[in-house]
C-alpha cells in the first residue's frame, strides 16, 4: 500500500498540479485579456457615443447656421424693406420652429424687422460689439430663456453689400433638440448618459434638466442656485426676479484637464471620479462655423454598471474553468491509476516472492496474471517466466544440497572408520616393534614370536586392503559428487541467462518510452511553432495561440509523467540486477565446492597409495617370515629386517592415521557445507 500511494503520489500530485497551473494560468490570461478587451471596448463605445452625438449636434448647428446665413442673402432682406423683412422672417420662424426668433439688425444697432415683436435698439449689446469690432460672424454662448424654459444661442452673421457690412442676420436658437438629442443615448441600465456644454463650459443640454436650469459651468466650476426663505419658498427681488447666487462646485483633476482639453478642441478619454462613482468619460469637441468658440460632448458611464456584465461573463467563465478543471484530475486520476495500478501490482508480487526465496521456500511463489497487451503486459509475462525457471532451479539446488548431506554423511562415516582401522594399525604396529625386541632378547620364543609375527602381518594386509577399497569407494563418490555439483553449476548459469534475457526485455520497453519522449517534444516543437504563427495573425490568431498554449503545456505534462515511468522501469531494473547478483554469488559459492572437491580427490588418492604401500609391505614380511623358517642361521639377520620393516609400517601407520584424520575433518568440512 506503502508503494502505490507514493507512485500515486509521484505521478498524480504533480501532474494535478501542472493541470491547476495551466487552468489558472489560462483562466487569468483569458480574463485578463476579455477584461481588457472589454474596458477598451467600453472606452471605444463611449467615445463613439460622443462622437455621434458631436456630430449631431454639429450638423444642428451648422443647418441653423447656414439657414441665417441664407436669410442674408435674400434679395427681400439685402433691399431693407421692413415689410419684405418680415414675411421672409416670419417663413423662416415657421419652417423651422427651433429657430425662436429671426431678425435684422442695421449698424447701427437698430433692428429693422423681427419674426415677432416689436424692433428696438441693440446697440448697447455684446454682441453687436463684438461684430463691430471684428467684423466676423459666430454663434454667441448659451443663455436660459425665462420665456420659454429652454436653453438658447445666438447666431450672428454679417450682411455684406459692395464689400461692405450693410446690416447683421441674426437668430435665436432653442436648444431642447440637443436636451432631447442627449436624452436618447441616456441608459439607466448601463449608467450611460452625455451632456453638452458651450464653448463657456455652461451646459446647454442634459438629461437632467437642474444641471441646465442652475447654469452649470465646467469652465469655471459654478453654478447657480435659487435663493430660499426660512419657510422654503424661493425669494423674489422687488422687481419679482428670483434672486440668485452662484456657488462652487468640485469635480475630479482628471475631469477638469479633460473638460479643458475638450474646448481647446481635442478628444479626450480617462477613468474619472464622479460624484464619489468611478466613471470612463468620453469628450468629443462640436467645431462651430464662423468665429466661434468650440462645443464640446461629454458621454459618462459608470464604470460599475459598465462592468456588471463582464462580471457576470468571468464568473461564468471560473464555473466553467473550474468544472473543466475538475473533469481533468478525475480523467488524470483514472489514467493513472491505470498506469500505476499494474506496475505497483508487479512491485508487491515481487516484494512477496523476494520474501519466500530469503526463507529458503519456493512453494507459494506468486505469478502475475496478464491481461493486457502492452509494455507492462511484457514485463509481467517475463517476471512470471523468470520465477517458473526460480522455483525448477531452487528445487534443482534443494535436491542436490540433500543429495550432498547424504553422500556427506556416508563420506564421514567411512572415514570415521578409516581412523579407528588406522588408530588399530599403529597399535599393531607397536605391539609388533615389541615382539623383534623380544625376539632379539629371547632366541627361544623365535617360532611363537614368528607366528605371532605372522598372524599380524596378515591383519595388516587385511585392513590395508580394505582401507583401499574404501578409498576407492570414497573417490567414487567424490567423483560423483562434482559430476553433481557442475549439473548445478549449469542450473545456475541457465538460471542467469533468464534473468539477463529478462533485463533485456525491460531494456526494450526504454526505447518506446523514449519514441513517446521524442513525440512529446515534437508535439511541444509543433504548438510553438503553432503559437509563432498564430502571433504573427494578431487578433484572428488569438483563440488558437491559446490551444496552442495549452498543447504545448500538455506536451510538457506528457513528458514529466514518461519520465516517472522510466524511474519505476529502473526500479524493476535494479531488482533483475540484484537477482542476477545473487545468482552469481551462487555460482561462486558452487565453483568454491567444487575446487574443494577436487582438493578432496587428490587426497583420497594419497591414502589409496598409502595403502597399497602398506600391503606391499606386509606381503614382503610374510615372505621374511617364509624364508626365515628355512634359514634359522640368517633369525637374526631376518629380525633385524624385521624390527626395520616394523618401523617402516610404523611410520607408514602414523601416515596414515593422519591422512585419515585430515579426510575426516574434510569430510566434516563438506558434511557442514552441504548442510548450509
């Protein structure tokens, strides 16, 4: 369990981390750029909205314009007859009711004819000033009428006869057409609405009418309220005037630089506060004919309402982001526990069998069932190959190691023996040292001591002989026993050329892993070059540099997880090679029982001669004591040869009783090893 939550671990916990990265990563930079998008489109819709309505107004002023302009040109007007004067004037009031009233004004200052009411003198005004002076027509600053509770403006053009001024066409414009103008692009839903403001500052047009009647200026940031008694009521003068005060007001820096920069004649467009309402302003300037100063068009959103439906859009978009993000780990999680599952299944077979072999077993060895046709399909099959061939081997290897403990023991026995017939030997040896001894003291028991000499030679000959037949036996079995331990030798090399063939089955599944690498960063090498392309479309390539993006962090994810794999295969692969290292430990230790065997065989060899050695000398004992029955003269030279053939088998008898115990001790040796 321990390994798969650490596969799980290393493979999952990474790859759900890369998924949440590229998904923020993706979510941001879609939001950052729809928001973006969406405040320029904002600022591009607004200053649109201001230019339609500048260019309304524009078109307005110019018709009126060049209505006046008209009205001078008329042979009825230029004749200055009162009469004439007045029908055209009255035609032109009629054909165009914003035109409040037309009339003529000689220079001066007298009005020769008006669309209505009566002619008075106008010398005194500004206005007629100011064409005095330079001579040049324009359209005067707004100014509220109390008559008809509408904002108005003056139109006043020269009247050019003989390269002279003869008379001044002048005209009264109502401006409610501009306040209906505004009130059409007025939006509560998306707190849009424009006003527009004379080349004073003062507002001639507004949604809301308290901004035109109270003379809002922009310019010089006053307004004028009407004065109020303690019971409310507003105050009258004498004269029944209302009585009025002008007051200041405050504005955002940024907005009054933009108002500024309107009526010198530029657009402008910022982020301003309004009334304590963040706000995109919009101003586009109304450039009037003649000498005239410049209009301007303000349009105001509130940038809260303007951004209430990309909220709405971006919070759809994190629900879907987060639900696709979702459905991704889920989809990770399954693919990967189909990966992992297998491997860590393979892991703790291996684990359990590694268990069964360190107890010396090798029933229980588990397999691993295939069920699938793929790199990991392979590996189990040959995992379950290799432990088949294990267990034959093991077995192999539990047979001889029983079969050497038999031959061991027996081995042991028979040289056991060999010791106690060696042991015997010398003591016969000595018992006959002491018969010549007697022999030479005593003449008179020559024929008993010759008998007795006799009977021991030939137990001598006896025990040599079967001393060596025994080690005949024993060379026997020791041959045998290497015959067997070299069948192991080949059992285990058979055994580690599985293994390796194994290790080389895991090597091939490195090159499909390496294809998947190669493809990996060709698919990467792909959506970048995607990516470059897609750049070099601009805004038409902008969705596909996005899964282009993405392609390419997947590529990415694709390689982090092959290279997980690479690290479990290198795990598998540390385990064949330790297996193989044991086996060849095995080996070893096989080769080392087998020199030890051959060590084993030369010395059986030395006590076989040895014995053959100590039956040669007996059967020439035999023929002394033959030849000494027929020559009784040569007893004593006979004893001499004796008493040094004696000695000789006494030396010969302590060489073999020292063989004998060197091959028990050996023989104790290799029991020991067996048994191990």
């Amino acid at each position: 369990m321990g390994r798969k939550n650490s596969i799980l671990r290393q493979i999952l916990f990474p790859i759900v981390i890369i998924l949440v990265s590229i998904t923020v990563l993706i979510i941001g930079g879609v939001i950052y750029t729809f928001s973006s998008s969406y405040t320029n489109n904002i600022i591009t819709q607004n200053a649109n909205t201001a230019s339609y309505i500048a260019e309304a107004v524009t078109n307005f002023m110019d018709g009126a314009y060049n209505i006046t302009d008209e009205i001078g040109h008329n042979p009825y007007i230029t004749g200055m007859d009162r009469i004439q004067q007045e029908s055209v004037l009255d035609s032109v009031t009629e054909r165009n009711p914003y035109i409040e009233l037309a009339y003529i004004v000689d220079m001066d200052g007298m009005q020769t004819a008006r669309s209505s009411g009566k002619c008075g003198d106008r010398s005194s005004r500004w206005w007629f000033k100011q064409m005095k002076e330079t001579q040049k027509s324009f359209i005067s600053k707004s100014y509220y009428s109390v008559s008809t509770n509408v904002p108005c403006a003056s139109i006043f053009i020269p009247i050019v006869q003989n390269g002279s001024i003869t008379a001044l066409s002048c005209s009264d414009l109502k401006l409610d057409y501009l306040t209906s103008l505004v009130e059409k692009y007025n939006s509560r839903n998306s707190g849009q609405f424009s006003f527009i403001i004379d080349g004073e500052g003062v507002v001639v047009a507004h949604p809301d009418r308290r901004f035109i009647e109270e003379l809002y200026n922009y310019k010089t940031m006053t307004h004028t309220t009407s004065e109020k008694n303690a019971d409310g009521f507003v105050k009258t003068d004498d004269s029944g005037q209302v009585v009025t005060r002008e007051e200041s007001f405050k504005v955002d820096p940024k907005f009054a630089e933009a108002i500024d920069n309107l009526l010198s004649g530029k657009r402008e467009t910022a982020l301003v506060n309004m009334e304590g309402t963040a706000s995109f302003i919009a101003c586009a300037p109304v450039k009037l004919k003649g000498n005239s100063a410049n209009w301007g068009v303000v349009t105001v959103q509130n940038a809260k309402l303007a951004f209430s439906m990309m909220h709405r859009i971006i919070r759809i978009m994190l629900l879907i982001g987060s639900m696709t993000l979702l459905v991704s780990i889920v989809i990770v999680i399954i693919l990967t526990r189909k990966i992992t599952n297998p491997i860590t299944k393979i892991c703790s077979i291996i684990g359990y069998n590694e268990n069964i072999l360190i107890s010396g077993e090798t029933e229980g060895l588990k397999t691993i069932e295939v069920g699938i046709k793929n790199e990991i399909g392979d590996v189990a099959e040959g995992f379950n190959t290799f432990t088949e061939k294990l267990a034959e081997t093991m077995k192999e290897i539990r047979s001889s190691q029983k079969k050497e403990r038999e031959i061991g023991a027996k081995l042991l026995e028979e040289v056991n023996s060999l010791v106690v017939a060696t042991k015997e030997n010398a003591a016969t040896s000595q018992d006959s040292s002491a018969a010549v001894k007697e022999i030479v003291a005593t003449m008179e028991d020559t024929n008993d001591l010759s008998e007795n000499i006799s009977r021991k030679i030939k137990d001598v000959s006896s025990v040599a002989s079967m001393t060596s037949s025994d080690v005949t036996d024993g060379v026997s079995q020791i041959e045998l026993n290497m015959k067997q331990l070299h069948e192991i030798f080949d059992a285990n090399k058979r055994t580690i050329e599985g293994m390796k063939d194994l290790s080389e089955r895991i090597e091939s599944i490195w090159d499909i892993v390496t294809l998947i690498n190669n493809v990996a960063d060709q698919t990467k090498i792909i959506a970048f070059n995607a990516e470059l392309e897609a750049n070099m479309a601009g805004e038409a390539g902008k969705s596909f540099r996005i899964v282009a993006n993405e392609i390419r962090r997947l590529s990415d994810g694709i390689i982090s997880g092959t290279k997980e794999i690479k690290e479990k295969i290198t795990e598998v692969q540390h385990s064949s090679d330790s297996l193989i290292l044991y086996s060849e430990s095995s080996t070893a230790k096989i080769n080392e029982g087998y020199e030890n065997a051959r060590k084993l065989d030369k010395k059986f060899g030395s006590i076989k001669n040895s014995a053959e050695i100590t039956a040669k000398s007996a059967e020439d004992i035999a023929g002394i004591i033959e030849q000494q029955t027929v020559a009784s003269e040569q007893i004593l030279i006979a004893i001499k040869e004796i008493a040094s053939g004696v000695e000789n088998f006494t030396v010969s008898t302590d060489n073999i009783s020292g063989a004998a115990e060197n091959v028990r001790k050996i023989s104790e040796d290799l029991n020991s090893a067996s048994q191990e």
